[in-house]
C-alpha cells in the first residue's frame, strides 16, 4: 500500500500546480483565437497536399517491385556457404566441423560429415559435408553460425524475395542451393569480404612458410649428411 | 446576359433527355416514367460519385501525409472502388450467432433508404429537382435524422458492447448536432422566407455587380455556414467527429459486426450521407446550381451544383487529414456550450439583419455583434475550467 502511494504521488505533485495556478491555459498561448489552431494545422496539411505534387522529395515512398534501394553492406537474411574457384563442390571452405550445427539456437543446420577427405585452400586434407541443410523456415537469421566458424564457410546473404509455393521442400537448402561463390560475397559485403581474404591469406602465406621452412629444413637435413635414405614421408 | 440556345440547352440537357425518353411511351404513363427515370438517375449518380469519392480520398489523405494513396488498379489506381466492390460482394456475411438477425439485416437497408430520400427535395440543376416540397428542407431533416435509427438499430441488433457503445455514442452525437444543424438552416429559412430548396436558391440567384448574393455573403450567412459545416461533420461521423466508429477504442463502432456487402451499405450510406448534407449547404449557403459570378451564368447549372459539392467533399476529406479525434465529453461541451448557444444568437442577429434593412448599418451592427461574442466564447468561456484539459484525481 506504502508503495503504491509513493508510486502516485508523484504525478500528483506535477499535476496539481499546473491545474490550478494556470488553469487550461498551458497549451494554448493567451491571444490565440478559437480555431486559430485549426486554421494552422489545415494549411499545414495543404502545403504538404499540394507541394507532394511539386517536390519528389517529400514523397518518401519507393513502390518496390518497380523501384529498388541498394540494400545496406550490413544487411543479412539467410545463411550461405562460401566456395572459392569454380567448382562449388571441390572449392567449399566448410570441412564439417559441425560447430555452426550445434551452436544454431533453432536448430535448423543439418549436417553430414564425410568419410573420406579432400585439401582444403591450404591443401589440407579435410572432411567435408555430404549434407549440409538449412531449414530457412527455421533459421532466425541471429548470425551465430557466422561468428563461431572456424573456416570463413558460412556467411549471411542479402537475398530476401525467396518466396516459394512449396511450404517444406521450397524452404529446405542443401549444399548446392546454399554454394555462393567468394566473388558473390564480395559482391554483397565487399569490407567484410576483403577482410575475410585478408585474413586467409595471411593464413595461407604462413602456412606456405612454414611449410617452405619444413622443406627447406628437410632439404638442408637431406644435403648434410652424405648419404640419407632415400624418400621421406610425403 | 444573354445566352446561347446551345448553352441553354446544355443546361437543360437531362430535362431534354428525359422528355425524349418518355416520348416514347403512351401519355398516360409520362409521368411516372418520368419519376422512374429521375429516380434511378439519383441512384446511378451519386454512388458512382461515392466510387470516385473513395478512391480519391485515399488518395488525398496519402497526399496530405506524403504518401502516394492507392496507385495500383488501373491507372492511377482509379479502378481500386472496382476492386473493392468486388471484394465487398465476395466476402462472406457474417451474422453473429445472437443478434437480431432480422433487425440486423434491416439495419444497412434503411439507413441507405433513408440517405437517397434526402436527394428527393436537392435541387442538382435549374429544374433539375425530383420533388419540389414546399417543406423540402423538412423532409431532408426527418430523413437525415431517420438514419439515427438505422445506426442504433445496427449496434443494437449485433450484439455486441463495440457496437452498442457506439451506436449510444453515434445517437448522442447526431442528436446533439442535429439541433444546431437545424437552427443554423433556420435562419437561412428566415431571409428567404420559404422551406422550400428551389425557391431558396432562387431568392440567392442574383448578383450585384458580378457577385452573386449567396448567403454566404453576409455576416449571419457565414457564421450560419461556419456553425452547420461543424455540424455536418458530426452529423456525418467525419473526422474529427468520428467518434461512434473511433476504431482504436471501438473497433468499427456500429458496424463492428457487419461484413461484406453489408458493410459497404454502410460505407455507402456513409458518404451518401455526406453528399447530400454538402448539397444542403450548397443550396443553402452557396447557392445552389447558381453560378459565382454573373458572367458565368452560361455554364450549365449542375456543373455548379455538382462542383461546389466535390469543394464540400474535398474540405471533408482535408479536415480528415488534419484534425485528430475528439474525447466524447469535449464533443458534448462543443456543441452544448458554444455551437447552440452561438447559432441561437446567429438567429436573433439574423432577424436584426432582416428588420434593419437595407444599408451599411446592419453589416457594421451584425458583424460586430458576431465577431464579438465569438471573440469572448472562444477567450472566455472555451478556456474556463469546464473546457479546459481534463483534470485527473488520483486515489490517494
């Protein structure tokens, strides 16, 4: 009760003074005619009735289908993977980790892991996905799988008219509905995107320099002592 | 000013038309043809204005807010009241499981009834009107005042609090306006002497120099015009009145209920309503089919009818974009506290204005007199604690 009071008596502080010391007169200024107001906000509406006719500016609208606006660089709708190359299926960056499977709040990512592997773009040898479905009627487009993937595979599109008239197959994607080229990625988020090759090749190059030194190791391994055997593990 | 056969008989041109028609037919049965046709020319007419009208407001009112309005069937969206009606006529009629299911059908059909029986007595035209009553403006007041009956036999009949508050609202509202509407014709009635519309447009068809004397013209005509405009808007539940079908806090009001084409009745008899209510004042303030100035006379008379009318629709459909909704106990002050108090001293200056005679005198006095008390009501008494903003009491 204590509480409730408290809570009230507030407003009856401010409400008070300005009922009785300036009684209605707080909104209207002291020398306005009756229906001045009126009269004012009626050429108001007429400026904007007659000037929308004048000035494209004050028509805001952009009917869709006919007219576009570039979508913003920061836009995201549904998931896709990324493959380098030409080959979707030889150049995708996913290796089945399954990560982005189990983080995926909705749980809408169903992936298969292969048996055998293939290289990666470092040519490391990797598993990679024999399924790797997205269920967009469940996905809720959080981003989650982009953030906690290792290998830069997955990324937000910005492609929304994906209207279909199949309510459970239509809006079920495998792999190869899901495949988007790197250049299609730098296409809708060029920052993003450079930064993400940035990175890989940084990662690439030091591979390939650790890679050289090995080599270079191994051949200087292989020049000092006269007689090695020959072949090596590959 | 002289005019030209041609013109004269563009003026004329539904009479001839008419008269052709029913040339075709035995004597006998001339005049009731002749009805008949008048009839359904009333009847093709004006909902065709109220698909134009729809359309056109929509498109307005996107106007007034920076939007486009309607621009996808047809042209220029001009075909949307098509789509409409075809909406209207396909969907399902819905009535609810306990209403009065024969009230609740009757309800749309009268008030409709009701509305086109009020464009009997409008002179549209020279000559151009269907009945002409001695107490034409009567008969429009007891058929705009039935429509009443139809809202609350709607919000009754469904069965539904939505609807019945807002029928109890719409009677509220439409009695309460309906006597300032009618005491600020009164006047009008006074000057001219008659009830009749077509002779109190002809006693405004004349003009001084180029203007014409409509009663618009002078103090009591505008202050009379000025109290039946605000009352028209809330006769018509236009906005700011709209209060009987204020949807955030009654849905649809008296016509919650309806789907279909029973609501496009209502929808109908909505903005026939606001035809008919706009050619009053036309024949009583504005004149009527006369033209605005003398040299326009040539310009066939229910081009000026009609026109003046679509100006009264446009001002409708422009207070609609302007002005938010009123609180039912500000509605109630308004017309108690200062539209029936002002348009009974409109009808005291209007008798002044008739036995002062002619001369400058009598516009010095009535205007004076007008413009005073509106000055002191608008100052004083609008702003003194019954009209101010709400006081709110908190429990303590």
């Amino acid at each position: 009760m204590n509480i409730e009071r408290a809570a009230l008596a507030p407003p009856l502080k401010i409400q008070q003074p300005r009922t009785t010391n300036h009684g209605s007169r707080t909104t209207i200024s002291e020398d306005a005619l009756l229906g001045e107001g009126i009269l004012k906000g009626m050429a108001e509406t007429a400026k904007n009735f007659f000037l929308s006719y004048v000035s494209k500016e004050r028509l805001t609208t952009v009917e869709y289908p006919e007219q576009r606006i570039p979508t913003v660089e920061a836009a995201r709708v549904f998931p896709f993977l990324v493959y380098d190359g030409v080959d979707w299926e030889a150049g995708l960056r996913c290796v089945a980790c399954q990560i982005c499977e189990k983080e995926c709040p909705p749980k809408c990512i169903y992936i298969d892991k292969s048996k055998d592997k293939k290289p990666d773009y470092v040519g490391k040898q990797q598993f990679y996905p024999t399924r790797f479905d997205i269920d967009i009627s469940v996905c809720m487009s959080c981003q989650i799988c982009v953030e906690v993937c290792p290998f830069e595979a997955i990324k937000m599109d910005t492609e929304f008219e994906l209207a279909t008239d199949d309510r459970f197959g239509g809006l079920l994607y495998d792999r190869k509905q899901l495949a988007r080229s790197n250049e299609y990625y730098h296409s809708i988020h060029p920052t993003e995107a450079s930064e993400v090759d940035a990175r890989l090749g940084e990662e690439k190059a030091k591979v390939e320099a650790k890679a050289r030194a090995a080599a270079e190791a191994a051949a200087a391994k292989a020049a000092a002592p006269p007689a090695p055997p020959a072949g090596g593990g590959s | 000013m002289a005019t030209s056969p041609l013109f004269t008989d563009l003026d004329q041109i539904f009479i001839i038309l008419r008269n052709w028609l029913v040339g075709f037919l035995p004597a006998a049965l001339r005049p009731a043809t002749g009805i008949v046709l008048e009839v359904i020319a009333i009847v093709c007419v004006f909902p065709g204005l109220f698909a134009l009208t729809t359309v056109f407001e929509r498109k307005g009112l996107g106007r007034i807010q920076n939007r486009l309005g309607p621009n996808r069937v047809g042209p220029y969206g001009l075909f949307q009241p098509i789509a409409d009606g075809i909406k209207a006529i396909i969907k399902e009629d819905i009535v609810p499981f306990s209403a009065n299911a024969v009230v609740h059908f009757l309800a749309p059909l009268s008030l409709v009834v009701a509305v086109f029986m009020e464009f009997a007595v409008l002179p549209m035209g020279r000559n151009m009107v269907l009945v002409d009553l001695d107490a034409g403006l009567l008969f429009f007041f007891s058929m705009s005042v039935s429509t009443e009956l139809s809202v609350f036999m709607a919000g009754w009949s469904s069965r539904n609090k939505y609807s019945l508050l807002g029928a109890m609202r719409a009677v509220a509202q439409m009695i309460s306006y309906e006597v300032v509407l009618l005491l600020s014709s009164v006047s009008v009635v006074m000057i001219a002497g008659s009830l009749s519309l077509p002779k109190i447009v002809d006693a405004q068809n004349s003009y001084t120099g180029i203007f014409p004397h409509w009663y618009i013209f002078t103090p009591w005509g505008l202050a009379g015009f000025v109290m039946y405009a605000i009352a028209a808007t809330a006769e018509t539940n236009r906005s700011p009145f709209d209060l009987p079908e204020g949807e955030s806090e009654l849905v649809a009001g008296y016509h919650t209920e309806y789907s279909g084409f029973k609501f496009a009745l209502f929808f109908l008899g909505e903005y026939l309503a606001m035809f008919s209510i706009s050619g009053l004042g036309t024949t009583l303030f504005l004149g009527g089919w006369s033209a605005p100035f003398s040299f326009l006379t040539f310009v066939p008379s229910w081009i000026w009818f009609f026109s003046k009318v679509m100006m009264s629709i446009f001002v409708f459909i422009w207070m609609r974009g302007t002005l938010p909704r009123l609180r039912q106990d500000q509605l109630m002050n308004f017309a108690w506290k200062f539209c029936l108090p002002y348009t009974l001293l409109n009808l005291i200056v209007t008798a002044l204005w008739h036995f002062m005679g002619e001369g400058w005198m009598r516009w010095v006095v009535c205007t004076a007199i007008l413009v005073a008390v509106y000055v002191f009501m608008g100052r004083v008494e609008m702003r003194s604690e019954h009209f101010g903003p709400r006081r709110y009491r908190y429990a303590e």
